[in-house]
C-alpha cells in the first residue's frame, strides 16, 4: 500500500484529526492512537454501540492501535517522546497551548526527531485572536458565514446534517501531512502543519463569496444559484411526502426536462441565471412534482439527459446501486457494515483493517509490558 512503513502518532479525538489519520491507516501507516487512560477517546462513548465499539468510533479509528499514556506525569511524556523518534508523523488536536504545558509540542518533539511531520489541529488555528477559543463544528460554520447561506424555509439558519467544517480540516490536514512528507523526500527535514478549521471553512466557501468579496455585500441566498434562487438546483415534494433533488442547471438539462413536461416556454428564464424572476419555473415544478411519487418520477427521469437524483435516507444510502457496485460499503466477518477508502489506487490499492482497537490494546506492544503498566496508570 501507498503508506507501508509510516509510522504515525494521533493525540487527536472526535472528529478531524481522526478523519485524517483513518486516511492514513486504510492506505498502509501504522497508526498508534495515544488515548488518555480511563476513558480514551470521546469517541468511544458517542452514538450506538455496535460490536465491541461504537460505531462512531469504528468508523473513524479502524486499524489503529490504541496505546494509553498520561501525558502530565513524566513517565507518560516521555514514552511518547521516545516513540517520537521513530515517527513519521505526529497528529495532535488540543488547543493551543496545551502540547507546550504538557511538553510535547513540535520544538520538543523535533529535537527528539527533526524529520517528523507535526500535525496540529485546532478550531481556530495556532495565531490570532480566536486561538484560545473553543469551538467545535457548528460554531465555526458559523463565524465562516456558511451557516448565513444554509437556510430554512423560515429564511433562518438551519443545523447542518454533516459537520463540514470538521470534515474540511481533516481533508486538508491530510493533503499537509502528505505534502510535507513529499518535501522531506527532497530536505530530509519534517515540518509543522497548523490547521484551522475556521481557516478551511472559508477556503471551502469560494464558490458562494463573489457579492461579499466584490461588492462587499451579504448574497441572498434564496436568490443564489446553489442555495435556492435556481428552479434546477433545489428539492422538490412528491406526492407521497419523499423529495427530490435537481442538481443541474446546463441548458441542456433544462432543455430536457422542460421539454418531457412541455413547458419550453419557461426555459428563457432560467437562462436568464439565478434571482427571483425563476419563481415561475419554481412553482410549476413544484405543483409537477407533487403529482406522482417518487418512484414514479425516479423511473420517468431516469430516461432523461438530467441531474437528478431522489432524496434518500441513510439506510436507502448504503444499500444504493452505486455504493454496492462501487464496494464503498464493506461487510466485516461479523456482519457489520463499514464505508470504504473513497480514494481508488489502480495500484497499491487501499486494505483497510476493519477492526477498531480496545482503549490500551497496545501498550504491551509499543510500552513494553512491565513499562505500559506503570505509564497509564
């Protein structure tokens, strides 16, 4: 696999800094996950338990291996540092400040081992005035703006279903770590990675900011092309209460579904872009929609050029054509369900180990068996 032979230590919990190194894991790194005796990871507490774990923590902590040490006594401190030095990379998501009380930030660890990739993960980055604020998703979907142009049907800001802003810090925690790791091919030196999630989010607005960045001005988000100001690019109601997305707003799709319905005539205003003169293409769709269901108009649309798609709940999604042909949804020896690596190599493809670790299953292996004892007590 692509990653055979990186060695990586995670300090991190919930969600981001896990996403990143469950990348890791499923493409051949070793991962050690260093939890706090006890406990662990809050992860292991969250949602239901399925098997050994929870799911919440399986499906972010697969092929780990869980070593526990207490980071405020000596003893623990240093055994993470002496597995420092045969790291590759190094993954933490405390808030600033807290790796340096604890010594074990990267000017400590960097003198035990200066090729090291250091990874940390914070809401707000390592600088700035937010620093030492805490914050998880939601909070920082917030302050990005995003939260402003996900709206309601009341035109009020509506609770997310993914936490994206987690998911964005993760995946460019990962595009770091591998960058980082390709220039120290060439260097011979490691370096520090600081991810703010408050900093990917705004990266990942750069499709919706065109009004604030030149005009300055807040965009209506009922009125914007992927927020509800395209007839082609919102969810619509069946007749039996299921929804329905249409996804694309080319001239050719409006073109082809207008044209099966017999309404060309409407086509003028959606080439016309985004804005409130659509609301006559909103409606006749909408009172279309509402008068077969979604099967129905599934096997109608389906022979059309369109991008559509019915809106389906969670269990329908796993067990989606696509995801199973695409073998995105693994089956354990135990019968549990696992999602895929979505990053397909031709070569060196990826070999998750679907089994999530007990908290300290590995101490014996990385501690040694008297030393692990004593350090995560």
């Amino acid at each position: 696999m692509k990653l055979a032979g990186i060695r990586v230590l995670d300090l991190s919990s919930f969600l981001p800094g896990p996403y990143l190194t469950l990348s890791l894991a499923d493409h051949g790194a070793e991962v050690i996950k260093i939890e706090q005796p006890g406990g662990g990871d809050p992860g292991r507490q969250i949602g239901p338990v399925d098997g050994d774990v929870t799911v919440f923590f399986r499906n972010l902590n697969r092929g780990k291996k869980s070593v526990t040490l207490d980071l405020k006594t000596e003893a623990g401190r240093e055994a993470l540092l002496a597995l420092c030095e045969t790291a590759d990379v190094f993954v933490e998501s405390f808030r600033p400040g807290v790796v340096k009380r604890l010594g074990v930030d990267y000017e400590r660890v960097r003198e035990r081992n200066p090729r090291i990739v250091y990874c940390s993960i914070s809401a707000f980055g390592q600088t700035g005035p937010y620093a030492a604020r805490p914050a998880h998703d939601l909070a920082v979907e917030a302050l990005s703006g995003v939260l402003s142009m996900t709206l309601g049907m009341q035109d009020e800001p509506a609770l997310p279903g993914v936490p994206v802003a987690d998911l964005l810090a993760g995946l460019q925690g990962v595009s770091g770590v591998l960058m980082a790791l390709l220039a120290r091919e060439r260097t011979g030196e490691g370096d520090f990675i600081d991810i703010g999630m408050h900093d990917a989010m705004l990266a990942g607005c750069l499709n919706i900011l065109g009004p604030a960045m030149a005009h300055g001005e807040q965009p209506v988000a009922k009125h914007q092309r992927t927020t509800g100001g395209a007839a082609f690019y919102r969810t619509y109601r069946t007749a039996d209460g299921r929804y329905l997305s249409l996804a694309g707003q080319e001239p050719r799709f409006v073109e082809s579904l207008l044209g099966f319905l017999g309404r060309l005539d409407l086509q003028a205003l959606c080439a016309r872009g985004p804005g409130p003169h659509q609301q006559p293409v909103i409606d006749f769709l909408a009172q279309t929609f509402l008068t077969r269901t979604a099967a129905q108009w599934d096997a109608s649309l389906s022979t059309l050029d369109l991008c559509y798609a019915i809106v389906k709940t969670l269990p329908e999604a796993l067990e989606d054509d696509n995801a199973v042909m695409r073998e995105m949804v693994l089956i354990d020896e135990a019968g549990r369900r696992h999602i895929a690596p979505p990053v397909r190599f031709a070569r060196q493809p990826a070999a998750p180990d679907l089994r999530a670790p007990a908290l300290g299953e590995h101490n014996g292996v990385f501690l040694g068996a008297g030393r692990a004892m004593h350090v995560s007590k």
